[in-house]
C-alpha cells in the first residue's frame, strides 16, 4: 500500500521555525559539549597515566666520570645482524627431531650448532630476553642504549622519533669510526645523522618476505670486505614478515631460515680474527606470528655469538640466558667504547678473561669490566633520582652499598646482585603517576556521564523503569561495567559479550510475544543467536586464554595451501557471503526507495562490483600492484565521494531531488506505509564504509561483520513496543560484539598490522595513513553500529508520524544518541578507574593499561561516527523540514496510522 506526501512551500510561522531551529541547534550542542567534556577527561587521564620516562640527554665520559682508556679492545669490528622476530628456537638445535616431527622452524639453522660443538670459546648461543612491548621501535632503542622501554611508546611504532640518549652507534661515530647500516629504514628515522653510510629499505609491506633481505645480502658482504666500517648494521625482515602473513610454523619460515643459514656461513668466511659477529632477533613471536605484549613466545628471542679467536670464558658457568639490555655494556667495552650513558644492562662476565691479560696495554679483565659498568649504572641513577623523586636518596644509598659490597668481594654474584637490584628498581619506578591528571580525567568523563543521565531522566520521566526488557538490559549493563575492575572478567571479556548479547536477544523475543510472530521472525531470531556464537570460530586468542585455539576461519588466506581442501571450502563460503551481502543490502535498500535515484544506484552497484573483485583477488595470483595499491585507492575514492555525495543530497526521492526550499511547485513523493523511508534512509551512510572495511578486514570477519549488522538491526526493531533503553543497552553491546568477531582482543599482538599497507605503497608519504587505516580496521564494528543509530528510530514511528511531529523527531533523535553515547562513556569512566586504582598491580601493564587503550580509541572512534551520523540525520530530515510540509496535508496519512502509534504520538504532543 502507498501513500501520497503532498509537498508545497509554505510560508508557515517564522517564530516556529525559528524555535525549532535553535532546538536542533541546542540539540546539536548540547551532544557535541559532553562529548568534548568526555574527550577532555581522557586526554587529562591520559597524560597521567601513560607518562614517558624522562630521557637524560648526557653521554659518557663527557658528562660523568672521566673514562678509563688504559686497556686493549678485544675487537676492531663488529657486525650486529638483526633478524625480526627471530625466537631462540629458530636457533636452537634438537638432534632428537625426525623429519616427521619437525616443524618448519626447527634445525633450520644447523651452522650455529655445529659452530658450538666444533669451538665451545668461539661461539655461544643465548635466550635474549627482551622487554615489552615487543615492537621493532622500542627493541632498537633498547639494544642501542642499554635503557628501558615505556609502555606508552608503543603508539610511536608508526612515527619513530629519533634517539635522544646515549647508544652505542654515536659512540662510535664520537670514537672517530664509521658505522654502516643496511636494512629496515625504521633506524634512519631513529638515528637520522648518525651513520656514514646507509642503504635502508621499506620496513612495513608485511606481504613482502623478500626485497629488505635481498637488499641486505646483497650489500652486506661487500660492506664486510671493504673493512672501513668499525661498526656494521645489517636488519632484515623476512622472518618478521612471514609470521605475520602465514604464521610460523609454515614452508615459507623454513625457506627463510635456511636463506639465514646459508648467508652466516657466507660472512663467517669474510671475518678476520678481529671481528665479532652478534646474530640476533629483536623480540620472538607467537604461534600466530603476532608480537608486541610480554608472552614468553614474544619476550624470548635469540642470540648468537661468534668470532675467529677464542675469546670466552668459564663457558660451562656462562649461562643461556641474558637480557637484551645486557647486550650494550658487553658490545661497548669489546670495541673499547664507553658505555652509553642511560645504560642498564651488565657485562657478561664470561666474555672476559678472569684477570688482566700480561701486555703493556691488557684487555679489560672480568673485575674491571663489572667495575666500570656498575660505576656507569650508578652515576645514572643517580643523576636520574634528580628529576625523580620515586628514586629517593635512601635507594641511591643502598645501591652504593650493594656497589661496595661487589667491589670489596670482587665476586659475581655480589656484582649480579647489585645489577638486578638496580634494574628491579627501575622497573618498579619507570613510570611516573600524576595523580592530579589521572583524577581530573577520572572528573570530567564522570560528570559528562552523570550529566548525560541527569538530561535523559529529565526528559525520559523514568518511563523506561515501567518495561522489564530495559530493566534487565540496564542491569546486566552495570554488572557488565563493574566486571572491569576484574583482570579475569576482562581476559575473558569476549565470552561476557557474547553471554550478555544472546541474553539480550532471548529476552527481547520473549518480551515481544513470540507466539504472534512470524516463521521469518523465528527464522531471524535463530540465525541471529547462531551467528553471535560463531565468534568462536572467527576470533583471536589472547595467551592469557589457555584454552584457546585459532580456528582455520580466523587466519588469512595466505597461511593455507592454495590446494588444500580447507582454502577451497573457505574460499567457496565466502564468495557466497559476498553474492548474498550484495543481493540482500541491494533488495533491501531498494525496498525501501532508497536506490531509485539514479547517479545513487550507479555509485553503489561500481562500489559493490570492485569490492566483489578485490575480495575475489586476495585468493588469486593477480598483480601485486593491482590487488594491494591501485584496487584499494580507487575504492576508497569512491566511498569518500559517495560520503561527500551522500552529505549534499542526504534522500533520495522521485521528485524531491530535483525540488529547492524556493519551490513553489506541488511535488508528489510515494513512500511506503509500511516502512519507514527517512530513517532507513541513513542506512545509504553505512554502504562506503561496509565496502572501505571489506577491503581491510580478512573476509571472513568483514561479512560476518555485515551479516551480524543488519540481522541485529531487524530483530531488535521487529517489535515497535520493545524498550528503546533496551534496545540501545544491546546495540551498544552489539558494537564490541562485532570488535571481537572481527579478530580482535585488548591486547597488541592481536592488531592487523597489513591493514596498513592495503592501498598504501611502502615507504611512501607519512606514516599518518597507515595509522589511519589500522585504525579503522580495528574499530570497523563500533564505527559501523555508531553510524547505525539513527535507523533505530524505526520502531518509534513511520514517516508519516515523524513528518507531523518535527519536534518529536529532533528530540527522539538525540536521546538515542545521548543515550548510545551514555553507555559507551560510562564503560570508559569503570575502565579509567579501574586502571587508577590498580595503577600499582602486577597486571597493570600487561592487561589493565592495553584495556584502557583499546576502551580510549573505541570511545574516540565512536564518537566521532555518532557526530558524523547525527549530523547526517539532521542534514536529511531538515531538507524535508525545509520544504515546510503542511500539517494539514498529512491529516489523511496520519490517520492510517495503527492505533497503538496513533495513541503513542498523541501522548507525546500532550
């Protein structure tokens, strides 16, 4: 059935129009003024929470004790290859393995294992711990210094900025040597002048295992012969990079890790006598290939030592583990350097010899070495304690004394002692709180909570408390937000989420009197629950969650054999997800009128088309260029004109399209009764970013994403009399629903790093887009849901009713928005607590700190999509508001109207 809206320019009231006018504006506002207010709290909580360690700009020997030059170095040069991600069991050899058992990472390298057999004095292989977080940035800062990583540095992984303290590559150049460097241009944007000589290559095309490692191989031999470098540099990236694209336990690290092999044994030829070489990986990874947290897969990488001459020590007391901040102290007084000024890190002993060698200028002895580095640590510390006031006098005191101690005995365990109580007291007290910002940002985003609670009592009168579907929701909401002050609740968050959700459904179905629905209505309310509970086998695993497993659905393409059964099926499944998501979205938008314009149904057809053919790419062997740079611009030119496009003309209608407020010409719109056309017309705002996040997301997320979307969206509407509290408490729930059905944990190792480089070429422009982009992918379902708002006020009304109560419409308008945006600020003001109170827990930095993270860009995000969402809502429907539709030619269409909205609209005029 369709009715006729009869539109005429009338001059109306201009007092009225200009009252409702300033409503929408007040509106307007009034969201943008507590959304600042929330934005404020968390930059304050932010500050004071994630603050950096304060870096000393002073060098050894220039600003601290004179230093002692009166010794022999044991080596002219050394070469330091790093290796991405490179475990110590790449490393490692185990004589036990059959070719049955073994992985594709294991006794890859077996030269390392023949070179400690054959020279136990020349060679040695250790577990190089590392400090989280385990990224590439922050374990180039810390094997170059000697000092400790921040965990707040983690956001710089994209933009480097450059090393202000003191390393052991400008120590070199301050020894007049040369250093040379060939690799991952991540150290040119840390030590921009500090080479003589460099040949860095893009470090983020995670698809790439192989242009950064030619480059390296290439150059690095030529480099070595030419014996003008005192100190060479070499980073390579296959490893890294095969993790991230098949994981690691695939044939392309074995074919990588034998490359590795191939090329040790290549620059173990071109040493001389007076080179050490230092094999090592940065951080290690997990099973899925990821890095960045503190598991014992990401923390333990490998070392390798090796040179010609037999320069070790007491190696049966040696020892197989050290920490990478060891690494700085050790390399430094081999080369003669001073150690660098920040340095933590000590010596290992067994790399010098037991007591000075008999020469007019002697190597360092053991003693010596531990001397001169515990003189280092503690002119550090103390210069340090200065500007913090967490290092007291007393604790400076008693690492003096533990220094004492170690002189006086001259043992070794005296000197570890005094260097891991140093190093345990620095841990304890590297970050330093600001109470004050924390409590002022734990203040603004509470008050702009409590007064968003206070604006929807005042204007809801509490008529939410008289439906129970509302009450439940806003229980298990609180319960919901009150489990974040658990370590345990927030492990296991994504179950929470899905528990709470299928409760929300069921109850909502049942409140609806299911007896009086629909065989679709069942149909969709089954599919709905089954699809919620699939998350488990899309998600990721975070390694706090034992009993996890990564299923076969929730890894890239990349990983499975183009010929095995398991891609074929998958690649088959998700075809058919991309057919069905287009013909539904099409059929439905069409439905509702929302494609019969023209230049409208075109934009979308070409949208849905390339977005077809890229997915369609990703699982054949097409043109790099073409699937990753070129496919992934164009669409998103297209979606960022069809947003643009989408904000000038906001409705489509036969007729309207053409028409402008001066018109005076009767226009006649056709809309069907039985839906309703304005708010089914921001749906149209969601078709770009549904297609710019298909591009992003592995396939299986993105249309899951889309099917969880809209299969959500019609059963929560199916029922005009369900509670709008309810309803937005699900929604709400819904959008971090789809953040863990999407592949994600609160954890770092669990972001989708080639994300980045989708549409970006690598190494080019600034690394803003990238970030941009991982951004987005990671976030692509809040943001979806946030843009979804505006729809959800279908089950308060048809056109008809909405068009004869404007005012209602602005107000019903932005208490679903307040309301949206109310859930989502009181989650952040728990979590922020949370964070405060336990700023002190052993957990702080490895679960409390990254949930707040993830809860800050969630709330970020979301609020920017709810701005762009509302003001798309009130673009659209003040261009009908600007035609001054007439009350009384809508009498005949009000009318039509069902009784229970009939009396509903009533009820609110009153």
């Amino acid at each position: 059935m369709q009715i006729s809206f009869s539109f005429r320019r009338n001059s109306g009231s201009q007092s009225d129009h200009d009252s409702m006018q300033g409503r929408y504006l007040w509106h307007l506002g009034s969201l943008l003024f507590v959304i600042l207010l929330s934005w404020l709290g968390l930059y304050c909580f932010t500050r004071g929470f994630l603050l950096k360690r304060v870096e000393l700009p002073f060098r050894s020997c220039s600003d601290g004790p004179p230093c002692s030059v009166d010794y022999q170095p044991r080596f002219r040069r050394a070469i330091i290859l790093i290796v991405d991600a490179l475990k110590h069991e790449f490393l490692a050899y185990n004589g036990n393995l059959t070719p049955e058992t073994t992985r594709a990472y294991q006794n890859k390298v077996p030269i390392i294992d023949r070179l400690i057999r054959n020279h136990p004095q020349n060679a040695a292989l250790f577990k190089f711990i590392a400090d989280p977080p385990t990224t590439t940035m922050q374990r180039i800062k810390g094997l170059t210094t000697g000092s400790l990583p921040t965990f707040v540095d983690v956001s710089l992984n994209f933009a480097a900025s450059s090393v202000g303290e003191d390393n052991i590559v400008d120590q070199t150049r301050r020894a007049g040597k040369n250093v040379s460097f060939i690799g991952d241009d991540t150290w040119i944007n840390l030590y921009p002048n500090s080479f003589t000589k460099t040949i860095p290559f893009p470090s983020f095309d995670v698809k790439d295992l192989d242009v950064v490692d030619a480059g390296v191989w290439q150059h690095l031999l030529p480099e070595i012969r030419a014996h003008q470098a005192a100190l060479i540099i070499a980073h390579t990236l296959g490893v890294d990079h095969c993790g991230h694209r098949y994981g690691r336990d695939h044939p392309e690290m074995a074919r990588k890790l034998s490359e590795l092999n191939g090329h040790i044994k290549n620059i173990i030829r071109e040493m001389d006598e007076h080179t050490v070489l230092f094999v090592m990986g940065d951080h290690g990874m997990t099973k899925t290939g990821d890095h960045g947290g503190d598991s014992v897969d990401e923390v333990e990488a490998g070392l390798f030592v090796y040179s010609s001459q037999s320069f070790m020590h007491a190696v049966a007391d040696m020892g197989d583990t050290i920490s990478q901040v060891d690494f700085v102290p050790t390399i430094s007084l081999l080369l003669g350097h001073p150690i660098p000024f920040s340095n933590l890190g000590s010596v290992i002993p067994s790399f010098f010899p037991a007591s000075p060698t008999a020469a007019p200028k002697p190597h360092l002895s053991q003693s010596q070495a531990l001397k001169m580095n515990a003189d280092q640590v503690v002119n550090f510390l103390r210069n340090y304690s200065h500007i913090s006031p967490e290092l007291s006098p007393a604790v400076i005191t008693e690492l003096e004394e533990a220094l004492q101690a170690a002189t006086a005995n001259k043992s070794v365990t005296d000197w570890k002692r005094f260097f891991h109580l140093s190093l345990s007291y620095c841990r304890s007290v590297w970050a330093r709180f600001d109470d004050r910002n924390i409590w002022f940002g734990i203040m603004f985003v509470g008050v702009a909570a409590f007064g968003t609670v206070l604006i929807l009592l005042l204007t809801a009168r509490l008529l939410w408390l008289k439906n129970g579907f509302g009450l439940f929701a806003i229980t298990v909401a609180l319960f919901h937000m009150l489990s974040m002050f658990s370590n345990s609740f927030q492990v296991r968050e994504d179950f929470s989420v899905v528990t709470i959700l299928q409760a929300l459904i069921l109850v909502h179905f049942v409140r609806s009197n299911p007896r009086a629905k629909s065989w679709l209505s069942w149909l969709r309310w089954i599919s709905l629950v089954v699809l919620v509970r699939s998350v488990e086998f899309v998600r990721r695993c975070r390694e706090e969650q034992a009993d996890c497993s990564v299923k076969v659905l929730a890894l890239n393409f990349d990983s499975l054999e183009k010929t095995s059964q398991i891609h074929t099926i998958r690649l088959c499944l998700v075809i058919t997800l991309i057919i069905a998501t287009i013909i539904w979205c099409t059929r439905s938008l069409w439905h509702r009128g929302l494609v019969k314009n023209k230049r409208v149904s075109i934009a979308i057809l070409l949208l849905a088309v390339m977005v077809f053919l890229l997915v369609a790419s990703q699982f054949l062997e097409h043109d790099q260029y073409v699937r990753l740079i070129l496919g992934p611009r164009m669409v998103y030119t297209m979606a960022a004109v069809l947003v643009m496009f989408l904000f000038l003309f906001p409705v489509f209608l036969p007729g309207l399209e053409n028409a402008s407020p001066g018109d005076d010409d009767h226009l006649e719109v056709d809309v069907s009764e039985s839906d309703t056309f304005f708010q089914n017309a921001c749906l149209l705002l969601l078709v770009p970013f549904i297609c710019v996040f298909t591009v992003l997301l592995n396939a299986s997320w993105a249309f899951q994403l889309v099917f969880l979307l809209f299969l959500s969206r019609d059963h929560f509407l199916s029922c005009r009399s369900s509670s709008k509290v309810g309803t937005l408490v699900a929604w709400s729930f819904l959008s971090w629903q789809t953040f863990f059905a999407t592949g994600h944990q609160t954890a770092f190792p669990t972001l989708h790093w080639e994300a980045a480089f989708m549409g970006v070429k690598a190494g080019a422009g600034s690394p803003i887009l990238p970030a941009v982009l991982v951004t987005m992918e990671t976030y692509a379902g809040q943001i979806l849901v946030a843009l979804a708002v505006p729809s959800l006020l279908t089950a308060e009304g048809t056109d008809a009713f909405w068009l004869a109560n404007k005012m209602e419409y602005y107000l019903e308008l932005w208490k679903a928005f307040l309301g949206y945006f109310l859930f989502h600020t009181t989650k952040l003001f728990f979590v922020m607590l949370n964070a405060s109170i336990n700023r002190r827990h052993l957990m702080v930095w490895k679960i409390f700190a990254p949930r707040f993270i993830f809860e800050g860009g969630s709330f970020v995000v979301t609020c920017l999509a709810l701005t762009l969402a509302y003001l798309y809502a009130l673009r659209m429907f003040s261009l009908i508001q600007s035609h001054n539709v007439p009350l009384t030619s809508l009498q005949n269409n009000v009318k039509r109207l069902s009784k229970t909205e009939s009396e509903r609209g009533s009820r609110k005029r009153r």
